[in-house]
C-alpha cells in the first residue's frame, strides 16, 4: 500500500462516522496484541497523516520560515524530527544496529523547549539541509521501518514494554504528537504559505457568516455551571491496557475530590470576547506575575488566533484555523494559553462578585467530569474485550460524541456534540483544556529505559497540564490515559472551562468575615505593646510575658531562607506578616480565606494607613490608626483571597515562579484538610523549591467545627503532634521547633493567652 492509499482509503471503522468526511481519517489506536499487520496498517496511517498535513504549505520557502515567536525550529526540522526518532529509538532497543544517516539523526534529534516566552532561539538558520535531501531521507526511513515491521522476529508475538517493538510503538505516537504541534506552527504562519490540503475532514460546524457583535444565546450558547458532587477518582493506565503508554501514563494514585461546579461548555469565543471588550488584556490585576510579563513582552491584546480586521479599538476580529482565515467563530471553543486562560478567571471573578474565585479544572476534577463508565478501566483485565472499547479512540461500535482522532478538520461549536452523561459538553476532544495542575508523575512511576528524558525535564513546575486532547489529536493523544504538558505561554489547539468551589464554603463560617474580628486582629497585628495592653490595669498587675508572634515567625522565615527572592503567607490575616517580609524577600504574597481580612489588608497595601476601633468594654471603644512603614516596598505586596489547601485555584498564587519560604501561621487546624495543604508542597516542587522551608505556627486547637477528627493531624503531646505533621511532610526534615506564646486582646479585661508550636521544615 502506498503512503498516499494509506491516507485516502483507510479501512472504515469507529472513527469515521457517516456524517464525517473519512478521507484524512485517523484509524484507531494500535491494539499492540493485533498482530504484524494491524503494526504495519498503523504505521502507514499515521506516517500518511504527516505527509498530508505537510501537504498545506505552499512553497518549498514554508518550511524554512521561522515561527514569529522564535521560540521553535521552522517546519523543516519537524518534517525531519519524527523520522530520525524512529531511527534513533529502534537503535536504543536493537531493532537495528546502524544509522540512515548519522548527520541527520543528530541535527534533528532534539526540538527547543524554551525556557520562557524570551527565550528565544537565535541558532544559526542556515543548518538546515535541502527539502530534496530530506525527503530522500524520509523515503529511506520509511522502507526501513517498513521492512523492521514486517521481517523482525519482536513483532511474532504481541507487543509489551518489554519488547524492542516497543520502539515502534513510541516512534508511531511520538509521530503523531508532532502531527498536532506541526499544526500548530503552521496555524502560526502568514497566510501566504499555506493552502488547504487535497485532503482533510469536514468542519465539524460549518462556519457562520462574519458578526462583529455577537449576542448571547444566538450566536453562542449560554454557559452555565453543574454541579458535581465528591468523589474519589483512580488514576493510572494499567500495565495490561494494550497500547502504548507513555511513562507519565502509569503509576497509581488515588484522590479524594470535594463538591466542586463547573461550566457545561469550554468557553467560547463568545463569552471570551467580553473578556477582551472590557479590556482585559490591558488591567495587570486580572495576571499573574509571570503572564503579565508574557503579554507585555508580545504586547498581546487578544488571542492568537484572532485576526484584527478593523481599526485599533474597533473589536472586530476573525479567526484563523489551521490552512485558513474565516469569520470568527463565536460559538467556538476560545483557543488561548495557560496565562489567558487564568487572567480570563480573574477577570470573570471580579465580573460574577463571586465569593470564591474561578479557576480551572484539576486533573483529578477532569476525571470526575468524565463518564462514570470510564472509571471501570481502572481495573482492566487483559482480554476484556469490553474495557477497551471503553477507551472511544480504540472502540470498534459506535462512536460516541467526541471531536478527536480526526474525526473533524478543526474545533467546532462548544455545543455541537452532545453531552456526556453528567452533563457536560467536550470532557474530550474538540480542543485540549487547561489544568491548574504543574505537569507532576504519579505514585510508583518509572522512566522507560527507551525515551529516559520524556517526561523527567518536565516535572520543574515549569509546565501545566493539558488534558482532553484535540480534534487532531490521534492515537494516544486522544486516549483516556493521556496526560500531556506545555509551558503556560505556549500555544496548543487548547481552551478551557470554568471552575467554582463549593466544597470548602460551608467550612468558611462568620467568624472570619466579622467587622469585630477584623479590628481585634488589626489590633493584634500593629497595635503597640500599649495599645494592646490597659494602661490602668497595668499599674496594677503584671501581664504575662509574651513574645510577638508575627515579629518571631517572619524572623525564623528571614534565617532559614536559602534564598529571599519569594515568600508566600498562608493566612495572612490583615497582613503585617506579609508587610514585613517584605522588607528581606523580592516578591511577597499573603492568602487568606476571609474576604474581610484581605480587604483590609489591601486597604493598607494601597494606602499605607487604616483606622480601627479597639473595644474596651461594653460601648466603648477607642479609635486608633494601624500604619506601613515607609521603607517597606508596597509593590513588592500582592495580597490574594483563596484557599490554602487549594492554592492551584488562587489568583496571583499559581503563578509557576517557585516560592524560597512559605509561612503557615496559625492556620492548619483551621482548614477541613490540612494534610491536603500540605500535600501541595511535597507532590511537586510547583510552590516550593527544593531547599525551601516551612514555617508552622499553629496551637493546635482541633475543632469538628472546621476539621473532621479524621483529619486532626493531632496527638497525645507536643512530640507526637509533630511527629504527626513530620508524617504528612515526606522529604522534608525538621531544622528547628520551639514554644511561642502570644496574647490577643477581645477587650481590656479579657485576653487568649495561646502558646503556639512553630517548626521550621526543609525541603530536600
């Protein structure tokens, strides 16, 4: 069969419906147990794909232009890459013993992960050999591969990890995550160089005529959020499932995932246009640190894949897909990076009121939105027939609602397909969503001694997790097991969803969000020795002798810091201890749950001066002034309402720049799930670099009214209370403990006297 057949009469199967253009079609992912043939069919598929989405440009010049970005090869590197990984690959596992072409394998073997969106690759750009000489060298590798397949004894029985066919099986989905970024760069070029393929699938929604104002539930549907109650989600592709797996595929994990809402729909163009209108890529409160740095850096005022067609300030746009420039598409899924997506959150935060911030999904919140049915693949049994055709991407009956495998030749309508049975629109396919997870591995993960840098370079808290896959992502890609990654400001065929908590609110109460507490705590954090005393009672009785907590805390985080560039404070409060870390760290951030508390201690942010009351007795109260002082560098201050067990869905938190010193201050036996906030810190170095410290205050006061006794990390005495949070803190060591009383005062006569414990804990 030759490459060009491969590609226009692929068998028909479960990925081609008949509403469905078959010509580009993807066959289903290879069954490794199918047999000699069914790897040979695949084989040619998949390299035929490549060859007709390299088909669109135009000219032999296109594959030599680079991206405007300058952050990736030009598109003759790509052309070349996946054939030298086969070579490369097959002599790692002995399927052969000799090179095609030694130069070649090495030029190509290794793409640009750039650092960050200034980290430009500036190589030299004449490197690169002659179209011609390339395809000679496709041509060669594919006769090889061919021949590999069809004669090498590996292939006699079915393929495990264990296999050197097991090669063949990466090349062939290493091939086809570089059919999906290929598209992306080529979406990234002037339309000049490029044409729409002989052949490609249908649109999944036919292109609307061009609407500059688009109109909610006419030109794109009204999202709305569903709730979805706990659960406990599985992760991991069992060692049986029989396809290929990536590294990061395996391993078992287990988590608990609270009540949570989320939107039926990705968010459309529609509903993304607002965010735009309004401005809001010009308002640096709605990014992160990092991502207001991105869109200065490329001075980005609307997506990508918009087009301006009209004057500045006019808001008219198109859109560009993959081969052309159409009327933009409002009921489409907004295609956007990491950054966007965030600050689009923010944004609709401040827009809703809402109480709690939007975010995006977590990996474990992905899984809860999926098809209950899909969670019986976690206990696959080989042979079970019925299991893998759990997995759409591998099934042979009827193919289910999902925009993948190319099915389709681009995103569609958000709401085009039906929904899935909890409701929701696109759990997979049409375009990959964002997740609030740092790409991380999973518990008992190992590396495949084949591909020994495929996932490892990753796991830097540098790259987020996309999850879902795309409407041209195939094989692997489209499965459920994928777990895939890319830099926040990298672009992908990639949108998102909405995310609101529900769990955590009712644990939130009064207490936190009171006027009165507001001004004891503004009293116990800047009030003076005497104004936190009685003058009269004074002369009369001596007052306990008691140390300044927030003065002693933000010392021990000043000597234990390996380095002061950032600082994160957990229950901040009304923020003093934010305040002066400021003063010794480059970056500080304070969280706190009570709206009430950083309200008032961005107040003191922004205007350095805030007057309370401090309540004597009964009605009387007196006035005083609670004051920043002016050395302190306010700029270097963000203050953020969130959930410090949750901190991926905190605005200005998840930021991907790596903290030095995080200060928890009497907080954790205030949360519902305090080994869960800790846990965040030891899975991934996303918040904390290695060498990073915690320091924990905490008196220890379990309350079922905040925590459930399960949850106390609590014990008989001081010894075993730490050793239970030594327990939740794996990979860290304890460097310092000690006792600290402290008082705060509710009026002039009564007075908590608390002794806090406080350790000091290193990451490893």
């Amino acid at each position: 069969m030759s490459t060009q057949q491969a590609l226009r009469e692929p068998p028909q199967t479960a990925t081609q419906s008949a509403d469905a253009s078959s010509d580009a079609g993807s066959l289903p992912l290879l069954n490794l147990a199918s047999g000699r043939e069914a790897v040979l069919e695949y084989f040619e598929n998949t390299w035929a794909l490549t060859e007709q989405l390299f088909s669109s440009l135009a000219s032999d010049e296109a594959y030599y232009v680079r991206p405007y970005h300058k952050t990736r090869h030009p598109l003759v590197f790509y052309y070349a890459h996946p054939v030298c990984f086969y070579v490369n690959k097959m002599l790692v596992s002995g399927l052969i013993d000799k090179p095609v072409n030694q130069e070649f394998e090495l030029l190509f073997e290794t793409g640009v992960d750039e650092m960050n969106w200034d980290d430009l690759h500036e190589g030299e750009q004449d490197v690169w050999p002659a179209l011609d000489q390339v395809r000679q060298y496709r041509d060669a590798v594919y006769e090889l591969v061919r021949e590999v397949i069809r004669t090498h004894p590996s292939l006699d029985k079915p393929i495990t990890m264990a296999s050197p066919a097991w090669s063949l099986a990466m090349g062939f989905e290493h091939e086809r995550i570089h059919l999906e970024t290929s598209s992306v760069l080529i979406r990234e070029l002037p339309l000049e160089y490029v044409k729409e393929p002989d052949v490609w699938p249908d649109w999944l929604t036919a292109p609307a005529a061009q609407n500059y104002e688009p109109v909610e539930g006419a030109d794109y549907p009204t999202n709305e959020l569903l709730e979805v109650a706990p659960t406990r989600v599985s992760l991991g592709k069992p060692h049986g499932w029989p396809t290929f797996g990536w590294d990061n595929e395996y391993g078992q994990d287990q988590r608990e995932v609270n009540s949570f809402q989320a939107s039926k729909f990705l968010i459309s163009n529609g509903e993304y246009f607002r965010f735009v209108k309004a401005g809001g890529y010009e308002q640096r409160r709605y990014w992160s640190e990092s991502g207001w740095g991105w869109r200065q850096f490329r001075n980005v005022k609307w997506p990508t894949f918009w087009v301006q067609d009209g004057p500045a300030g006019s808001h008219r746009y198109k859109l560009r897909t993959t081969f052309s420039e159409i009327p933009m598409q409002w009921s489409w899924p907004a295609v956007v990076n990491y950054y966007e997506a965030k600050a689009y959150c923010a944004w609709l935060t401040e827009q809703d009121e809402a109480k709690m911030p939007y975010r995006l999904l977590q990996e474990s919140e992905h899984l809860a939105i999926r098809d209950p049915a899909l969670s019986a693949a976690i206990d696959f049994e080989p042979g079970a027939a019925e299991q893998i055709d759990l997995d759409s991407v591998m099934a042979c009956g009827t193919v289910p609602a999902i925009n993948h495998n190319l099915r389709y030749g681009s995103e569609g309508a958000v709401d085009a397909l039906h929904a899935n049975e909890q409701g929701f629109h696109d759990t997979f396919g049409n375009v990959w969503q964002w997740c609030e997870d740092p790409f991380h591995p999973l518990p008992e993960f190992k590396i495949h001694p084949f591909y020994t840098d495929f996932s490892t370079p990753c796991f830097d808290g540098e790259h987020q997790m996309i999850l879902g896959g795309s409407f041209i992502s195939t094989g692997d890609e489209a499965s459920i097991w994928s777990r895939f990654h890319f830099r926040p400001h990298f672009f992908q065929h990639a949108g998102f969803r909405v995310v609101l908590d529900t769990g955590a609110a009712g644990k939130k109460g009064d207490k936190y969000d009171t006027d009165e507490l507001v001004n004891q705590y503004l009293l116990f954090h800047f009030g003076s020795q005497a104004e936190q005393q009685d003058e009269a009672l004074a002369k009369r009785i001596e007052f306990p002798s008691v140390v300044n907590l927030i003065d002693r805390t933000v010392e021990l985080m000043n000597q234990f810091a390996p380095r002061r560039l950032r600082a994160l404070d957990l229950g901040c409060a009304v923020g003093r201890s934010t305040f002066e870390l400021a003063r010794t760290f480059d970056s500080v951030v304070g969280l706190d749950y009570s709206d009430a508390f950083i309200d008032a201690a961005e107040h003191l942010r922004q205007q350095r001066s805030m007057e309370y009351k401090r309540w004597d007795t009964g009605a009387h109260h007196t006035r005083l002034k609670a004051s920043i002082d002016e050395r302190i560098d306010r700029e270097r201050i963000g203050f953020v309402q969130g959930d410090a067990a949750n901190l991926a869905g905190a605005p200005m938190v998840q930021n991907n720049e790596q903290y030095d010193a995080i200060l928890l201050s009497n907080l954790m036996c205030r949360l519902s799930a305090p080994a869960h906030c800790l846990q965040q810190f030891t899975e991934s170095d996303r918040y904390l670099k290695s060498g990073g410290i915690l320091v924990i205050s905490s008196p220890n006061t379990w309350m079922a009214q905040y925590t459930d006794p399960v949850n106390f990390l609590d014990g008989a005495d001081s010894a075993e209370t730490l050793a239970a949070l030594g327990e939740c803190l794996p990979g860290f060591e304890l460097l310092h403990e000690e006792d600290l009383p402290f008082m705060i005062r509710e009026h002039r006569r009564k007075y908590e006297y608390i002794v806090a414990q406080v350790s000091v804990w290193r990451k490893l």
